[in-house]
C-alpha cells in the first residue's frame, strides 16, 4: 500500500484528491496538512511513501517547504501539485528536489499514474514538461528574462505582483524587509523593469499569477 500525505491549504481540493485515491486498491491517504508548518510537524511524526505538496500554500511558498522536506526527509517523495503554468514553475520544483510536477487540472487517471511512478522511485513528467525541459536544455535563446531569477528573486516576483507589499512578504518568507528589498532591488535589474506597476503587468503578461 502507498502511503500519500495531501498538503494543500483547500479543503474541497483534499477531499476531491482523497475521492480520487479512495477509487484505487493500492493507494492511502494516511495524513493531511492545511499549510507548510503543519506539514513539517506531521511528516516528522508519520512515515509516508509520497506526498503530494501544492506550491501555493498560506505560509510558506511550496518550494521552501519542499526543501525543508528533503532535507529532514530525504527518502519521502514529493509530487507538487499547482495551477502555474507547468513551464513557469516546474523546473524549479524538480531543481529543489521534486519527484514530479502536476497541474491539478490534470486528470484523475494521471495523478494516479504520476503516484505510482514516484512512489516506485522514479521521476514523473508531462509531455508537455518534456519538451519544455529539452527546450531549456537545447537552447537560452527563447527563455524568458525570469528564468535567470534565483528562486527568493522569482518567490519576491510573484508575491509582488500578487498585490502584498514589503512587510507582508518579509513575514511570509522569514526575512527582513531589507533583504527582502535587495531582492526587489535585483529582480527589477535582471528584468529590466523599473517600478512594481512593471512587474505586475510582466508577471500577468507571463503567466506568473492566478
């Protein structure tokens, strides 16, 4: 039996991804978390075989949470489940230790699949992930400006032009406001942008944010 943790702050989105997985005979959902904190405490009591982690949680960013994971829990699989744009998000999440990357407009059959797969140690990828990650690979020419962010520099980006200002986000990612500045400070120069009503309307024109 695979043992899987649902992370998503959504009530209705655990309990649609526990409707799914209850269908099947050798898939369990053994424990769930509403945000990143809770997460933590839960994997550091319970032992699961994956967890399925949404990008987009209250207070912590998925990836920072993704980090922590492997680093206290190297063997746990982690699926990240989001609503970005796969080609935006998704290299980073498999850069920082992911074993795949899912939309959750995906179908039910393939998040079955994709858990499977990662619980079997292997790697899970859409085509459309696949080409994109040849793409990156084969040629820089056709990356956007914001694939040269570091990812505090693109986390900053997006939480900018999600509409929270400085203080807000400082607390959301544990840093000063002052570092939190200097990233502000060094996202603008690489995207060669000038003010926030820039990196707003760059973020929205790329897909960045809901």
């Amino acid at each position: 039996m695979i043992k899987v943790m649902i992370t998503d702050d959504h009530a209705i989105v655990r309990q649609g991804l526990k409707q799914i997985l209850s269908e099947t005979g050798d898939i369990s959902v053994t424990g769930e978390a509403e945000s990143g904190f809770q997460a933590m405490k839960v994997v550091r009591q319970q032992d699961f075989d994956v967890m399925l982690l949404d990008i987009s949680l209250p207070d912590r960013n998925g990836l920072d949470v993704l980090k922590q994971i492997k680093k206290e829990q190297s063997n746990l699989a982690v699926l990240m489940l989001s609503m970005h744009n796969e080609s935006e998000f998704a290299i980073r999440a498999l850069k920082a230790g992911a074993a795949g990357y899912l939309n959750k407009q995906s179908a039910p059959a393939q998040l079955v699949t994709a858990i499977r797969q990662v619980a079997s140690g292997q790697k899970f990828i859409t085509p459309a992930l696949a080409m994109e990650l040849a793409n990156a690979i084969t040629s820089n020419t056709d990356r956007p400006l914001h694939a040269s962010l570091s990812d505090r520099e693109f986390q900053t980006l997006c939480l900018i032009a999600s509409g929270k200002g400085l203080s807000e986000i400082s607390e959301e990612i544990c840093l000063s406001p002052k570092t939190v500045s200097v990233y502000r400070a060094r996202l603008l120069e690489k995207l060669k942008l000038t003010n926030n009503s820039e990196l707003i309307r760059y973020a929205i024109m790329h897909h960045l944010v809901d």
